[in-house]
C-alpha cells in the first residue's frame, strides 16, 4: 500500500520545516510527500528548495493559484498518487508511528473510508490536556461535536474528521473534491466536514482512532479568521459553511430540525435567539448580537444557495 501525505502551506517557513522534519521521522516511511504552496509564496517556495529541509523525504512541490485552503487541498488530491492519502497541516509534527498506524488500519479494513485521531495542542508551551469520549459526531439537533484534540478510548466511527489529521482511501475519494463554495480567503471553516460527510454518505466508514496521533502547535491565520479574533466576516463564512454542509448532507427531516434548532438555540459559537436574550443580562450584548447577525446571515445565505443549487423557492418558512 503506498501513502502519501499531503501537506498545504502559506507563509509558515519555519512551522514547515518542524512537519517535514517529524515526516523524516516516521517508523514507516512516507512513499510519497505534496506539499502544496501558493505560487505567490516565495518564502515558503526558498524554504522548499533548501537540502536541509527536503533531503530523505520523496517531496513533490504542488503549487495553488488560488487563495484559500481548499484550492490547496484539491490541488494535492490532483497530484497525490498514492492508495491512501494522509492529510496534515503545517503547523503539526505526525508522531512518530502515524504513518505506520495509518497502514495498518487501511489495510485491515477494506471498507474504511476515511481515518482520524487525536491531534495534542500545543498553547503557549503547554498541551491541552483533558479526555473525551463523544468525537466527531453531529446530533439530531445538527449540533457538531468535535473534540479531535481530545478523544480518548478505543477507535470508533464517527460522523467528521478534523483536517489536522485525517487519511483518506484512494477508492473513497476518487470522484470526491473539497467543496469550492465555500467561503473564506484561507482557512474555509468546515471544509473537513464537508468532505468527511460526503465520503461517509458515499457508503464508506470514518473511524477515529486516538492513537492516530499528530502534535498541533496553532499558526497564525493570514485571512479574516484570526484564531484569537475572528472578524464578523469570518464568523459569516463559518456559519454559511457549517449551514450549506448540513443542507447538503443531511436528510430533509434532519436539516429542517437543524435549522429550527440553530436558530432557536445554537451554540457559544453559532448562538440562536436564546443566547442573545441570555447577552441582554451581560455586559457584552453588543458584541454577542453582532455576532448573532452575521452567523444569521450566513445562514440564510446558505439556505439560499443550496436552494439554487437544487431550483428549490427560498421562502420564510422553509427549512
């Protein structure tokens, strides 16, 4: 079985060189490394000429001429040739048997679609330490719970992997393609959602497996969606991803609670008409109805978009 790991970056030199480094490391070896870099990144494009950072790895260079993750991601796909394709982030370093636990595991299950695993965050030199059983699932209510960085106990299926740390099998994928509707300059929240649920709707099974581990040291984000700060535009992008995602996958029955329960109730990160009645009593009202309306937005837009998609009247009432 041959892997390949594909690996997307944007002006993250020295993030790079710690992730290929940990690739050199691999218990076994990667049959094939694509780093996709954007054809406007000289920095990044230097750092890939240099032996010390290429040298013992079979590296090929993909360049993207587009802005964003997912243009990134779909021009690796193009160019991976191997049966599984294992996708990373820059700013993380595999451990050591990642590789050799990806095998194994695609090789013992032939109808494994799609695998992940934990990803251990690194903040301000400590890890997020902490364990949780419920990963990578979407409730009937479409509430998504993540908690990649955090799963613990034995592998699982699940419902979405997260990009930091997630393989795909050839055969899976092969007439799949990250969603190029969705918004964003850099990062395109849930793009790993979307492509995870298209590959588990396409039959296969996503499995989780703790033990699939990569360390994660968080970048900086040279778009919209900073980690610490998330402009309003930002916070639009994620809600009208996350809302085309689950209109698009879920069933008619499902959407429609998902809707009514996103914008009735919805979470910190996605609030509904409770949070900003709940912001009424706190002295950061103005903040959290900000927020409220773009993630409204994005949600009407959504609607509005898969609604085009499908010749389907967008109207008040419709779910």
């Amino acid at each position: 079985m041959k892997i390949t790991v594909l690996v997307p970056t944007y002006r993250r030199e020295k993030d790079l060189v710690r992730c290929l480094q940990a690739l050199r490391m691999q218990e076994r070896e990667c049959d094939e490394v694509v780093v996709v870099a954007r054809s406007d990144d000289e920095a990044t494009l230097a750092c890939l000429t240099m032996p010390a950072v290429v040298e013992g790895l079979p590296i090929k260079v993909a360049l993207s001429r587009v802005p964003g993750v997912v243009g990134a991601l779909n021009c690796g796909l193009d160019v991976a040739t191997g049966d599984v394709i294992a996708i990373t982030d820059d700013d993380a370093a595999p451990r050591p048997d990642w590789v050799r636990r990806i095998a194994t595991a695609f090789n013992a299950d032939p109808r494994l679609g799609g695998l992940g695993g934990r990803d251990w965050v690194h903040l301000k030199g400590r890890v997020l330490l902490g364990e949780r059983h419920i990963v990578g699932k979407i409730a009937l209510s479409g509430k998504l719970t993540g908690n990649h960085h955090l799963g613990a106990g034995e592998p699982r299926e699940v419902d979405v992997l997260k990009g930091v740390n997630m393989s795909y099998r050839r055969d899976a994928i092969r007439n799949i393609r990250f969603d190029t509707r969705l918004r964003g300059s850099g990062a395109q929240v849930h793009n790993d959602m979307a492509f995870g649920m298209s590959v588990k709707n396409a039959g296969w099974k996503l499995i989780y497996d703790p033990q699939v581990a990569v360390d994660h040291f968080p970048a900086e984000r040279f778009d919209e969606d900073r980690r610490d700060a998330p402009s309003m535009v930002a916070v639009c992008n994620a809600a009208f991803n996350l809302h085309l995602t689950l209109r698009d996958h879920l069933s008619p029955l499902h959407r429609g609670v998902a809707w009514w329960w996103y914008a009735l109730i919805g979470t910190r990160v996605n609030p509904g008409a409770v949070h900003v009645l709940l912001s009424l009593l706190s002295g950061d009202r103005q903040v959290k109805i900000a927020r409220w309306r773009a993630v409204r937005i994005g949600a009407r837009e959504a609607r509005r978009e898969q609604s085009r998609r499908n010749g389907a009247p967008t109207t008040s009432l419709h779910a």
